[in-house]
C-alpha cells in the first residue's frame, strides 16, 4: 500500500500552506525561513526517501555517519531569535488543525507509553482533542543541541547565509564561540542524553535558560523509531502501521513554537499523497503550449473532437 504515496515535505514561518516551501530531501540545501520571531535554517533527510520533488536523492550522507547509521529521518535547523524566549516556554512536537481521534489506530496508547519511557519522557498532549498536539520541551525534546555566540540584528541575513553552506555536516551537541562558556556557567552536561535527562529534572532548571534574542542555536531532531515511506511507528518490541488510518490527502507537522503565546517561529510539514494523484497533475502541466498560451492538442485529444455531423 506504502508504494501508491509519495511525500512532500514542505517547510514555512506559519502554519498557513501558502506560506511554506517545499524542502529539498536529502539535497544538503537548507530551506531558510524568516518568520517574526526567528531566522532559520532547516535540512530535512529521511532515509530511503520517496517523494517530491521527482529525482531527490534516496538517503544522505549524513546517515553514514556512526552516530545516524540507524535513523530514519532528520529535522536539522540553525535559528537566531528575534526576542528572547524562556526555556519553559519553547516546545517542539506535533500538532493537527482538525480532530483525529476517529482515526486514532488500535495500540496507540501502548505506543504513547513507550515512547514517554523510552524516547521523550517529557512528551505530553492530548490526541482526542479537537486541535491534536505533542509536544516536549525544546531543551529536552530535542536530541542534540549545539550554542553559538550573540548576532547582531545587522548581521541575522549573513549568518544565516553561511550556515546555509555548512549544514550537511551532522551537528554535535556542545557549544562555540561563547556558547560553550554559557552551557557551562549552567551546569549543563556536556553528553546530549544528559543534558534531555538534566532538563527534565526540574522547572527551575528550564526557567534559567533563555533563548536568547540574537545568539545562534543549532540542533537535530532525528530517530530510527518513524518510517516514513511505511508510515509506521516502529518501537522496541512494537509496531504501529498508521498508513491505512489515513484517508486522502493527510500529513504530520512539526512545529517550533513558544505555547505560553501560540506565536510559531518555524513549521514543517509531511504530507502524504497518492501517487496517481501526482503523476496526472504532472501531465497535466508538462503538456506542451503554444505561442498564445493555451495548452497544444495532443494526437489522442483530437481524436475525441467532436465532427460537424456531432454536432446536428
């Protein structure tokens, strides 16, 4: 069933489509957004990748790495806020516009529970409401987290450019040019799974950080646990296929977002779509035009042209 759906990946400042690009999967290039409350970066790779735009490449280099050899998938982003944002209030996880609990797979909750125990013990939402959503503290949500040094607001664009040339090297957890000096003055672990462990071990811990207006922040968001050509949630010990809970056109978003305001700095968005579906709207634009613009009749369209004699 997985091979009739192709995915596209789009990424944007809201959760309005018409604001969003697509991303280049695997490609390297950094979709950039700019959104009121942050500059960004993002590379999305999904490994064994089938979708748009026709041609992407199939996997990454990055999952040649040691640290990714398993991993299905990544969200990797650079940002540089645009007001500083408490450490309580910055969440990243999933969200939906329009109810789903009618289509909530049998074993969901069997699943939730082990992914609190074994992956974000800091997840937390409610899928049977009306507007879904999970989401985990960014500080301990997501999987590596690397602190750069203050920006100045002249120099947002710049930066943001030459990160756009460096994202395909994997980013490691720590800090640079400063950044280290502050995760230190913290107490924050230097280890990537200690500083999640650390994070949750306290609200006092999460309202000493600051997300500072100006400093770049780099971080990954990667597991071996979702497939996303099988749309199927693979935990240890369990398996959850959700592709035939989806009807039509249908997709999982990701967003950045501070919930004590709503206000979003970037999403991302995988949506899933029949393949037949994607292959017509491809002929229909790859027909030929001629010099007025109208689309070229093809030999086989004439040949249901109505004759004069029809028309009696």
């Amino acid at each position: 069933m997985a091979d009739k759906y192709l995915l596209r990946v789009t990424a944007g400042p809201s959760y309005d489509p018409a604001s969003h690009e697509t991303v280049a999967v695997n490609s390297g290039t950094p979709s950039t957004i700019r959104s009121p409350l942050c500059s960004a970066n993002i590379c999305v790779r999904i490994q064994n990748y089938r979708g748009l735009p026709c041609g992407s490449p199939s996997t990454s280099s990055y999952f040649s790495n040691p640290p990714h050899t398993h991993d299905q998938y990544s969200i990797a982003f650079s940002f540089i806020p645009k007001r500083t944002i408490s450490g309580k209030s910055l969440v990243f996880g999933n969200d939906f516009e329009h109810p789903i609990r009618d289509r909530i797979p049998p074993g969901f909750s069997a699943a939730f529970r082990i992914v609190k125990w074994a992956i974000d013990p800091g997840l937390d939402g409610d899928v049977y409401a009306d507007k879904p959503y999970l989401y985990g503290n960014a500080l301990s949500s997501i999987n590596v987290l690397s602190v750069g040094p203050k920006i100045g607001e002249n120099r947002l664009d710049s930066v943001i450019g030459v990160e756009a040339g460096q994202e395909e090297k994997p980013i490691t957890e720590g800090g640079f040019e400063g950044g280290q000096e502050l995760r230190e003055n913290l107490n924050i672990p230097e280890n990537a799974a200690a500083r999640q462990k650390w994070f949750l071990g306290g609200h006092d811990r999460l309202e000493n950080w600051q997300w500072e207006q100006g400093r770049l922040y780099k971080a990954d968001f990667f597991n071996p646990y979702l497939d996303f050509n099988e749309f199927a949630l693979k935990l240890p010990g369990f398996s959850l296929k959700v592709l035939g809970y989806l009807g039509g056109e249908d997709y999982l978003r990701y967003v950045l977002k501070d919930k004590e305001t709503g206000e979003v700095l970037f999403v991302v968005v995988f949506t899933l779509l029949p393949k037949q579906q994607v292959e017509e709207e491809e002929a229909k634009t790859s027909r030929p035009r001629i010099s007025d613009g109208t689309k070229a009749v093809t030999e086989t369209e004439k040949s249901f042209e109505p004759r004069e004699d029809d028309l009696d």
